[in-house]
C-alpha cells in the first residue's frame, strides 16, 4: 500500500471550490510565518518555488487549479536553463543560469500578483489526512497510519500481518474485528484559517462505530459509515491541535443493539450495522471487517458565506428546449447583500442577481432556459455536459464558488400493462432503450486503496464491451464520486441500490433515523448525476421473506412476522421514496418512474417473475436447471443471473502458492465461498463438456462453460425485445481474488465470457432460434434508424465442406428483434455441423454469429492442426483444421487481447491484437496456445 508523503498532503481539496488548503503537517517555519502575517505574496511565491511543477493539478484528482499558467511557465523556463546549460542558441537576453533563476523569482511574483487578483479566495479547507498513527488499545506502541485508510492493509504494510488475500490467511486475521482500535493525530492550523469566524471539522467517512475527541473533548460519536459527519470546533480549535478517533469493535454494539428485539433477525448481527454488508463475507467474497478513516478528514473554515449545495431540476419538451431550475442552499455567517452569480461555461450564459443573506441555511433557486445537446447512453449518442460555475461574491470577491457537470436527459421507468404482463424498461429522451450491462460490486475489500485509475480502468471496459448500464449492488458501497464521473462521461447509466441486502433490517426510532440521514446524504450527493437512471431499495429482501422461509426458519411467531413486515414496508414503501420525492424530484414528478422498492419483484421460482417487474433468474446454477432454460425464461428485464468460473491461471499465482493449484487444496478452498460450487461446475461441465483432470485445463473449462451459458442467456434476452428490455448479468468484477461469477477477476483480467460479451452487446445481434432444429434467425437492432443489409448463412461441416449458402437482403426497423430467416433441417448428422451468419449493414458494418445444434462435448471435432506467428503486438493464427475455442495467454504475462477463446474454419486465418501489461514491449515471453480439440484428444 503506497504511503502519502507530507508534500503530497499540501493539495487543494475539490476542484468545485475556490480556497486556501494548508497542509496540516508539512508547513516549514518560513510559511507559517507568511500565512499568520497573512504576507500573501510571500507565501505563494514560496508556493510556487517548492511546488512548480505542481501548481496545476488534476480537476479529478479532487483539486484545483491557483495558477493555470503555472505548467506552462515552468516549461519555459526549464528550457531557458537548459539552453543556457548547453551553450545552445539563447532565446533570452541573460548572460547566466544565476541571472535566469533571479528573473523566474521576479516573473513568479508578477505572476501570483495575477492569479491572486483573478481568484480572491475566502472560504479555507485545511486537509488533516497526514500524521496518523493508530493501535490497538490493548497495545502500548503507536504505529504510523493512512489516511483514507484502514487497519487491515495498514498492519499489512507494515509486515504484521500477512497479506489477507494470500492463501488462507484470511482465516488468521479475524481476531482484527474483535479489537478497538485508536487513530490519533497533531495538527497546526495557521492564523490564517484560525480566526475565521466559522470553522467545522468534516469527516467524509468513518468505518463505523467511532467516538471523536478534538483536543481531549469528546466531540461527535458515529455509528454509520455510509454518512458524512462534520461539527463545530470554533470554540476549542487552536494552533496546535490533537484530534483522535476510537473505533470499537462492531459485534459489541450490534449484541447491545440486537438486544432491543426479542427475536432473531434475517441475515444475522450485520444487519444492525451501517457498514458494507460484504465485509461480512459473501458467496464471492472474504470476511475482512473493517474499520478506520476510510475518507478524508479536513477543517472547513469562513468569514462570510458558503455553498452547502446545488441541485438542478429541469423538464425537457418536445423540441428538447430545457426548462432549469437550479436549487441552491446556502449557509451564511454574517448577514448582508451578496451576489449569486451563476454560468454555464459552454454557453456563456450568465445570470446574477443581489440578495440579502440571513444568517444560517439560506435556500433559493434561479430560472435559466436553453437548448442543449442531449445527454445519450453508450452507443446511441454523445454524453454531453455542460459545466455550470456557481458563485457567492460580496463586494468584488468570489466567497465561494461550486462547479457542476450536468448532462440533459429524460430518463425514466416503464412499467405499463400489456399483453405480457406489465413492462419494465427505461425511455430516454423519449426513446426506449434496452439495456446491456452488469451488476457492479466493490473493486476491493479495502475501498481506500482503490484509485481512479482502477475506476477508469474499469469504466473504460465497460464502454468497449459496448455496455450502457451497470447496476450498483446493495451489499457494498455507494461508489465514489469518480466512477459516476465516469459513468456521465461515458454514457454509462446507473442502477443505483441503496445499501440494504439479504436480510431484514431493524425498524426502531434510532435505526431509521440514522439510515434517513444516511438516505438523504446520498440523494443529495448523486442527483445532479446524469448517469443515475434508477433508485433501488434493496436487493432480494422481498424475495427473501417471501421465498426462503425465513419466517420458519427463524420461527416467528404471527405478530412477530407482521411487527417485522411493517418496519420492512416503514422503511422501504414509506421512507425512502418519500426522501427521493423530497430530495431529488422537488415533490414534481411520480417517484414510481424512478424508484422500486426492492430486486427482484418476485422470486424467480414464480410464475409472476416472468411477466412483470425485474427478475433474477437464478434456476440456472443454485436451482441447476440447464442451460437452455435460459430461452424458456426471459422476464421483462433480467436484473441477475449468472454462472460462475475461474479467474485466468496468471492471477492465481498472484495468491496461491504453485503447490496449492488443485481444485480441494484448503487454500484454494479458501477462494471458493460458494456453497457446493465445485460440485456445481462439475455438473455443468459434464452436461456440455467434461471435468478435465488438470488444474490448468479445468480452469479453462471452467470459463467455457459460463461463457457458453451466459451468451444463451444474453442471446434469448434480446431476441425476446420489447417483451424484454434489459439484461444485467451478475457480475461485472471482483473484491478479491476468487472463483466467481465475474466477467473480470480481481487483477482486470478477463475470462472467456468478457470477450464474448463484447460482441452480445453491440448495437446489432445476430441470434438463433431452434425448434425441432428448423433454425430461425434474428436480427436484433438498438439503432434509432432503419436497418437494411445483407444477410449471408453458410452451412459447413466441420471438416470444411459447404453444405448449404443462403444470401438475403433484410430491413429491420428502429430498435427491434426481427425473425429474418429460417433454415430448414436437412442435415443428417448435426454434430459435424457449424452454421455462420454474416451480416453486413448498408454502413459497411460486419456482425457475427456461429451456431451448433449440439453442445461442445458431442461435436465431431478434429485434432487441431494450425500455425502461429508472433510480433510484438499480434498473433496469427492460420487453422489446417477446425478449431473449437482457442485460448491464448502469455505465460506469467497479464495480456489484453483484442479477441479470445474463438472458433477458426479450415484455411481461416486470424490476427489477434494483445497489450501487456507491465511488460516492456520487445519482450520474448512464452505463448501458450490452447484448444478443446486438444483436449477431447488427450481424453480419448
């Protein structure tokens, strides 16, 4: 885990924000004697003389900008040096390097009297993320702390524990849980900041039950790590501070709160606790429950006024004219006359006006009409945003300022009777679209090491696996700001869970008014995000009361049940869409459009879950019915389903020692949370392929096999449009190393499903329908325009020999699944049979589709005959014979490859793209090619 070095802790916090950040332990002697004479000059030529090539830093990294100029400057003159330094042709007038530093230090001066005119700033966050140490309280020795951090991957860091994820050693750091751990840190805050007249102290995240003392007082006691908490500390606040944090132990405080009910509930102890409910374990995930600083902790400080937030509100008509409401609150410390000044920066609007502030929460909202460039999904537009700057000035001066992206569109939930039921399926902008995407859980266990850089990396797969939604599942986390950045940018939408699953939650006064905050914070915190299409209650808790027989199970008695449905109903049917109505809405719109009280509506063992609401369709894999029951049950949007296999044979030797590469090692046990998963895998494996004896090829078997059912699933979902508009297959990624059902595992790698998702989800689909082996062919069409082409089906066996040719033309209309074929069985023995489908639309684009009338493990297959050649950026693969599956990977080398695990025809040739990464390109490292034909072979 990197550690943060104290100049990295002298950085501006939000990029929103105009204001003064002073590190909290990094300031020499020389700048605390410039901020308390308040020497502004001083001080920021020092600034600019220790950080010049730091000045300008990245909007997302949550700064800002004191000096736009500042990179470009120092380039300048870093180049006047060196021309100096060489004798080379001078540029300047200067005789000396001495001279040309003398004159950066005075041009730097001129150059901050500048940007201090443009940027006056007021409002000061102070970050105190460095100097922590924590420990044990049964332990006497401090110990060096992160900040965002946690206790587990602190002790890692500093080689007392192992690392959790390796092997078993998850089983050796329970004991973490059971202990209470103290953070403690000293702080200077400069004059500067210490006279303001209003100072609060901000904690974005605190892991979870927490008493904090600001110089020996105890000041704010938390007890959900989903909220943010701040405080006043004017009145204790000095130059020198201490401020500490003592984290107790969660199952003492769930025993004392389990207490206040007489009965068990659901989904055990965690349930009483606001924390991520996968720390706890999951069927895909370790037990590592956390606790510490997860989020930044800074002083916010001021004289006058500052933005508590913005929210715009706005309808769109016909013409896409917007009409905006932009909702601003206000907290003002000295009353009298401001200007609220608001800008779109893409325009240039402006609109200001004059108002006299009160003291205290101040709440008003302008009226600002446009045309804008609508905001558009993944594949069918551009996700446009507009940047809005909002201000607070008084008397010439920006008191604070608050800058927001927002993208214009019309997103909402269908749900209408119809002859199928009732529909469930999102219109934007007027148009119905069917959603491709996946469940999302967290990226690790230990949020506070996960970068933007992972975020980024994630998004972006998500947009080339042609993706236009994810859902944020309601075990883990409400992501942070960075993925639903992301997600605008890219055109991603968002289901959005609240943070409940799996289990019924208490309903007392101090329960619910703790997760109504917590409700209302995160409303407030993501409904200026174009990306947030849904609100969700929970995950499967219907289902789960209704369905799993908890009632029995836990032996409740009549008004034991109905006392423990209400609270359900209080909190899920009452609560939270009034909040949403409240908070998101302005109390105008119908909150039904935008919010379901639970995942899935029904069971999936019920007949009603095929005809309205979302369903998860679990009857493959926990009910282990087969693959093909993927056709017979196609709800009206497939929220969940899923199948597991193994993460690449590269990242297991990232956490298990060679010698535990077998399928029962206790190690690899350790990785394998599902109950009887093997077992499963193994009986899947048997009805369409084999169980391998290898640990290598059951791990490729293994992801044959989820890639072959999911792409059925996938497959009937949209041929199955309108009746079904969405298909989010669970899951998208990892928290840890583990054999799940991830179309990516823990280290980004992708299994065999991953690549073959991308080319499911494309704006175009071929797809297949077999009914007593008389195929229909579909074309599945998202595009908002008519699509004409050309169709051509070729019929092989699998030697090579042509059976059959067939050339169409075909027209498909806007967004629909058109039967445009149907190829009669004349073919006597279908296991040496390989049907292709090619579609070329009048653009010029090339869809794909291969089909087999019988699974993998009864084709004719031949023993695969090809040759390879290798560059340093491709493979080419030339195939004498057919080819089932080809995997290829690098050995020891994590590779992104353009395609994987396909099919080649005799005398095809294929060129395959790769990028490794981590690895210097001109490397030599080993190829291994793998195939099902080999396989079946080396069986035999």
């Amino acid at each position: 885990m990197k550690k943060q070095s104290p100049v990295a802790q002298f950085s501006i916090l939000s990029s929103a924000r105009r204001a003064v950040l002073v590190s909290s332990n990094s300031i020499s002697f020389p700048l605390r004697l410039c901020v308390s004479a308040r020497n502004y000059f001083l001080f920021f030529t020092i600034c600019s003389l220790l950080f010049a090539k730091r000045l300008c830093v990245s909007a997302r990294n949550n700064s800002l900008r004191l000096c736009p100029f500042a990179s470009l400057f120092n380039s300048f003159f870093h180049f006047l040096c060196v021309s100096a330094r060489n004798n080379s042709l001078r540029l300047c007038p200067f005789a000396s390097l001495r001279e040309i530093r003398i004159m950066k230090y005075l041009l730097t001066l001129i150059l901050i009297v500048f940007t201090t005119s443009i940027y006056p700033q007021e409002l000061m966050l102070q970050k105190i993320n460095s100097n922590w140490k924590f420990k044990s309280t049964s332990k006497e020795t401090w110990i060096n702390a992160s900040v965002p951090g946690t206790v587990h991957t602190d002790l890692m860091y500093y080689g007392m524990i192992s690392d959790v994820y390796f092997g078993a050693n998850e089983k050796d750091v329970q004991w973490i849980e059971n202990e209470t751990w103290e953070y403690k840190s000293e702080f200077f805050v400069p004059d500067e900041l210490l006279n303001k007249k209003n100072i609060k102290l901000v904690f974005e995240g605190l892991d979870t039950y927490s008493e904090i003392y600001f110089n020996g007082e105890l000041i704010l006691k938390t007890d959900n790590a989903f909220r943010r908490y701040e405080c006043d500390v004017k009145n204790n606040i000095k130059q020198q501070n201490e401020l500490s944090v003592k984290f107790f132990p969660v199952s003492e405080t769930e025993k004392r709160k389990r207490e206040k009910y007489n009965f068990e509930l659901p989904g055990g102890s965690r349930v009483f606790t606001r924390k991520p409910a996968y720390h706890y374990g999951w069927d895909w995930g370790g037990r590592f429950v956390t606790c510490g600083i997860w989020k930044d902790v800074y002083l916010k400080a001021s004289d006058f006024a500052e933005i508590n937030d913005m929210h715009y509100n706005y309808s769109l008509d016909e013409k896409g004219n917007a009409a905006v409401k932009i909702f601003y609150s206000l907290d003002c410390f000295e009353e009298g006359e401001y200007e609220i000044q608001m800008k779109n920066a893409n325009t240039n609007d402006i609109k200001s006006e004059k108002i006299n502030l009160k003291s205290g929460l101040n709440e008003n909202y302008f009226e600002y009409n446009f045309t804008p460039d609508l905001w558009w999904t993944n594949g069918l537009g551009q996700p446009n945003l507009y940047r809005f700057e909002f201000k607070i000035i008084k008397e010439g001066n920006v008191i604070d300022e608050k800058v927001n992206r927002i993208g214009f569109r019309k997103i909402e939930l269908i749900k209408e009777k119809d002859k199928y039921g009732e529909s469930f399926y999102f219109k934007l902008n007027g148009i119905p679209v069917f959603m491709k995407g996946a469940n999302v859980v967290p990226l690790d266990n230990f949020i506070p090491r996960v970068d933007d850089n992972r975020y980024g990396a994630l998004i972006k797969q998500c947009v080339e696996s042609n993706m236009n939604m994810l859902r944020v599942w309601g075990g883990g986390i409400y992501e942070n700001d960075v993925f639903y950045d992301l997600c605008d940018e890219n055109g991603i939408l968002v289901w959005q869970d609240f943070m409940f699953a799996c289990g019924m939650y208490p309903y007392d006064t101090e329960f619910l008014n703790n997760v109504k905050e917590e409700i209302k914070q995160q409303i407030i915190r993501l409904r200026n995000h174009s990306c947030v299409a849904l609100w969700c209650g929970n995950n499967e808790i219907d289902e789960g009361w209704k369905n799993w027989g908890w009632q029995k199970e836990f032996k409740f008695s009549e008004k034991d049940s109905a006392e423990i449905w209400n609270g359900y109903v209080e909190l899920f049917e009452n609560i939270i869409p009034e909040l949403i109505s409240e908070n998101y809405l302005r109390n105008e719109g119908d909150v039904n459009k935008y919010y379901v009280p639970t995942s899935p509506k029904h069971g999936w063992g019920r007949e009603e879950s095929m005809k309205e609401g979302d369903s998860h369709y679990w009857g493959v894999w926990w009910g282990e019915e087969p693959f093909e029951m993927y056709a017979e049950k196609t709800g009206r949007f497939m929220s969940e389903y899923g199948f597991q296999a193994m993460p690449q044979i590269n990242s297991f030797l990232k956490f298990l020692d060679s010698r535990d590469l077998f399928l029962y090692s206790d190690a690899l046990k350790n990785h394998q949370k599902a109950d009887g998963g093997f077992d499963k895998i193994n009986q899947y494996l048997k009805e369409y392929f084999f169980v391998p004896l290898t640990f290598e090829d059951y791990n490729y078997m293994s992801q044959l096999a989820q890639m072959y059912g999911i792409s059925k699933a996938i497959e009937s979902h949209r041929i199955n449009k309108p009746r079904c508009m969405g298909t989010l297959y669970w899951q998208l990624n990892d928290c840890w190393p583990v054999i799940s059902w991830s179309g990516f595992d823990y280290y980004g790698n992708k299994k065999a499903l991953q690549y073959a998702v991308k080319e499911l989800y494309r704006d175009v689909m071929l797809g297949f329908i077999n009914e007593n082996n008389n195929l229909k062919v579909y074309v599945v069409s998202d595009r908002m325009k008519m699509l004409n082409g050309k169709l051509i089906i070729d019929v092989f066996s699998l030697s090579g020999k042509s059976l059959k040719n067939i050339s169409t033309d075909v027209s498909v209309p806007p967004n629909e699944s058109k039967m445009v074929y149907e190829l009669k069985n004349e073919f006597k023995e279908l296991r040496d049979v390989v049907v292709k489908a090619v579609f070329t639309g009048s653009e010029g684009q090339t869809y794909k589709k291969d089909y087999y009338y019988v699974p993998p493990k009864r084709l004719i297959l031949p023993q695969a005959e090809y040759t390879h050649s290798l560059t340093d950026n491709s493979i080419t693969i030339k195939a004498k014979t057919f080819i089932k599956h080809m995997e290829l990977r690098f050995k020891d080398i994590d590779v992104i490859f353009s395609d994987n695990y396909f099919d080649l025809m005799p005398g095809e040739e294929k060129t395959v793209f790769y990028d490794m990464k981590g690895k210097q390109r001109g490397a030599k490292p080993q190829l291994l090619i793998k195939n099902l034909n080999d396989l079946f072979y080396a069986r035999n």
